[in-house]
C-alpha cells in the first residue's frame, strides 16, 4: 500500500509540474501573439494614414489639373463617357444574342 502511495504521490508531482510548464509555454504563446497584434494594428494605421494622405494628394492634383486646364480635362471627361457607354452598349448587345 505504501508503494502504491508513493507512486501516486510521484505521479501527482509529475503531472503538477507538467501541468506548470504547459501554463508557462501558454502564457509566453499568448504575450507573442498579443505583441504580433499589436505590431499589425500599428501597421494597419500606418497604411490607412498613408492611403488617407495619397487620397488628399491626388485631391489636390486633381482639382490643380483642372483649374488650370478645364478644356483638357473637359475632352478627357467626355472620351472617358464615351468608352463607358461603348462598352455597356457592347455588354448589352451580346447580352440580347
């Protein structure tokens, strides 16, 4: 019965440091991940502030483009219509066959 005992006490040590070092390797697994998380989310802010300072950029090139040449951007607009109307033209005939 002591044996037994023994073996017992000796497997519930086992298991109890086993059990130690699965919540430590837990514990390192979760502190990486919540680093990696937080390296994405400034990344993904960084890429949006960007995206957002591109979007003001060509605003402004844009709007320069067509203050100073109306007439230009006038003949790209209506050739830009056109080719959109051509293609859904297009689309549509293909459509009725």
């Amino acid at each position: 019965m002591t044996n037994a005992r023994q073996t017992a006490a000796e497997f519930s040590n086992s298991a109890g440091k086993m059990a130690g070092r699965v919540a430590d390797d837990m514990s390192e697994y979760s502190e990486k991940a919540k680093r990696v998380l937080s390296e994405a989310s400034d990344f993904a802010g960084d890429v949006a502030t960007g995206a957002v300072r591109g979007g003001k950029k060509a605003a402004k090139y844009v709007v320069k483009e067509v203050r100073e040449h109306p007439l230009r951007t006038l003949a790209i607009g209506a050739a830009v219509g056109a080719v959109v109307a051509a293609v859904i033209m297009l689309r549509n005939r293909s459509d009725d066959e």
